[in-house]
C-alpha cells in the first residue's frame, strides 16, 4: 500500500496525518490561510516524514480535481495552485466532507454532514460518491443551512436550539435524499446535546481512512461525476 499523506483542510484548523499514523497534526488555519501557506506550513510540520502521494479534503466544491471556486472560511489562491509541485507527489483533491464520508461508509445509501466552521455534505451510495453542497441553500428566515448548523449558527442559537435545529435538518435531509442512514463528522458534534435518532457520529480516523480509500479503489472503478468528481470503491 502507498504511504498517503492526508491533509483535511478545515476553516480553523489543518488535520494532518499518513495512512501509517493514527494521531492528526493540527496546525492553526482561519481567514488567513492561502493555499501556498498551508503547503509551507504541512512541510515544515512534517519534515521527515515519507509519502508517496497526497490527498486534500478541500472545504468547497471540487471539479476536475481541482477547487472549483475559493473557500468560504479560509483566504484565496486555491483554484490556481500547483499542490503536485508544493508537495513533490501526485496529488488527489476530494470535497473535505466527501474525504470524511469515504472514511465512515459501511454500505448501502449514506448522507454523511460535517458539522464545523461551515457545514459539508456527501452522499455515498452503494459505494458511489456524489459529494453535494448543502451549505448554502436556503434553509429559513433568509440564512442557509450553514447559517444555522455550522460554527455561527452555535453562538448565535445557543447550544440547545442548535441542537434542535440539527435533529431536523438531518431529518428532511434523509427523507429528501432517500438516505438509508445518516453520519455526523466534524468537531461541532461534540456540542451536540443529543444525537439524532438512528444517527451515529463518525471518529477522528474518518478523514484519514478516505484519504487513503482515494488511492485504494481501482482505476476501473472509479466514474467522474457531473460537478465536482466521485470515486466508487
């Protein structure tokens, strides 16, 4: 098996970790946070370390490979940067919440959301990944979906009504895309008062073990999707 370096970019922090590591790195990302700064900054924290490719979960829609617009939560220069060359091996570029989702599939028909600064989402679907963009659909009262279940939905809401907000998105969500189940990942499931019923929430290893089933499905399997490329594994 290669060694995969993964990197889960994230609006406040860079998850860093290889296939051969069970522990993250996390490195401080935010507003500031160009594409060229976070390479210079995951080199200089993994000085040693071996990997023969990379895989990047990319907060934001991803076509062809490549970011297909600038993040929302993180500063610019992501759809034009030459991540191969920044990290001298091939690269892959998933949705970070498809990356996650990839990593907490079990089977059948699965809606994964990431609860985090923002909010992502990813459909798999007998082992096919439609990575989707939720977040910034109307939801109610003018704001989006992330709007209410991502980090400023928290401090505004409070941590019981958030709560509340996130049983019932999970439950239109489900029923509207047929899901068979439901996965929450990202750090704001901590603060959840209560899970949703039938939900279960994914673990810090999610995002590795999608970055590493990147490079694990066969070529032959894997089918470009429409908008921002899938995998089937």
């Amino acid at each position: 098996m290669k060694r995969i370096l993964v990197i889960d970019v994230g609006g406040t922090n860079l998850k860093i970790s290889t296939s051969e590591r069970r522990e993250s790195l996390k490195i401080p990302s935010g507003k500031a946070m160009t594409a060229g700064r976070m390479a210079a900054e995951v080199r200089k924290a993994i000085e040693g370390w071996k990997y023969d490719a990379v895989s990047i979960g990319y907060p934001g829609a991803v076509k062809g490979g490549r970011p297909a617009h600038e993040p929302h939560n993180l500063s610019g220069g992501w759809m034009r940067f030459d991540y191969q060359k920044a990290f001298g091996a091939p690269v892959k570029i998933v949705n970070d919440a498809a990356m996650q989702a990839l990593g907490a599939y079990t089977g059948g028909r699965m809606l994964f959301l990431g609860l985090g600064t923002g909010l992502g989402s990813a459909l798999v679907a007998e082992g096919l990944l439609m990575p989707l963009e939720l977040a910034h659909l109307p939801y109610r009262r003018g704001r989006t979906y992330e709007d209410y279940l991502g980090m400023r939905g928290f401090v505004r809401l409070g941590r019981k009504k958030w709560t509340r907000h996130v049983h019932e998105v999970v439950d239109v969500l489900k029923g509207g895309l047929q899901a068979d189940y439901v996965v929450l990942g990202g750090g704001q499931t901590k603060k959840l008062k209560t899970v949703p019923p039938g939900v279960r929430t994914s673990d810090n290893l999610c995002a590795i073990r999608g970055g590493r089933r990147l490079w694990d499905a066969p070529e032959h399997r894997r089918r470009p999707s429409l908008v921002t490329g899938s995998n089937r594994f």
